[in-house]
C-alpha cells in the first residue's frame, strides 16, 4: 500500500491488489480516502482468499478501521460484476463506487458518497438483466 500525505494536510491511501492488511490500517489511521480494490463480492470470499484479494465488505472494513473518511472501492473482477457497497453495521466510513480512470476532488467525495445508493441499484439491476 501507498499512504501520501498532501501539502494540503489531507492524507490518501492506496491499496494494489491485496487481501486485507493490518499493516496498512495502522500506517493509514485517519485517512481522508482509502482507495481500496474490492474484487469479488462477499459471497465469493474463498475465491478472494485464494486469489489474494479482498471482498467488498473486507475493503469497506479496512477503511472503517483506519478511520478513513471515504472509501473508494476499485478494481472490481470483470467476471463477477455484481457490487453491492454496503457498509455494515457499525461502519464509519462513506463508500464511494469508483471506476477505471475516475477523476474526482476531494470537494466533490461528499456527492460521490451520497450517489453509490443509487450506483448500487443500477448495478444490481443490470445484474438481474442478464
């Protein structure tokens, strides 16, 4: 993982590919954004734990433990699109849905949160489509 502390004071953190890392909570305690791959869903945990990648829950767990206060989630797998950004109980970070060459300013993550709902049910109905 990558954490980068701007001029600005806001603190980023990125995860690569990766299964979740205490390591990277404790480097990356109050983030601003976590920018976290979820690649499978949370149904299929064996396959992430196999592949050495995380689900959506793990990586919305992550954030919620470091204390991030957005979390954006990537690098979804192209076989199993389905995404459900929910966060569980007690969570304490916004999810964000993000996809291949995003852009968005650290003003405009409160709107990007609040549209996942949304994101979320036009996925889940594309889903249920095919």
């Amino acid at each position: 993982g990558l954490v980068l502390d701007l001029a600005s004071g806001e603190r980023i953190v990125y995860s690569g590919d990766t299964r979740p890392c205490d390591e990277l909570v404790d480097a990356g305690k109050g983030a601003d954004l976590l920018i976290h791959e979820a690649t499978f869903e949370e149904e299929k945990k064996d396959e992430a734990v196999g592949k050495k990648h995380s689900t959506t829950a793990e990586a919305i767990s992550i954030g919620s433990r470091m204390g991030a206060k957005f979390t954006a989630l990537t690098h979804f797998s192209q076989r199993y699109p389905k995404v459900s950004p929910k966060s569980g109980a007690g969570e304490e970070t916004r999810v964000i849905v993000a996809s291949d060459l995003m852009t968005i300013f650290s003003s405009d993550l409160d709107a990007a949160s609040a549209a996942t709902p949304e994101i979320a049910a036009v996925l889940a109905e594309f889903e249920a489509d095919k």
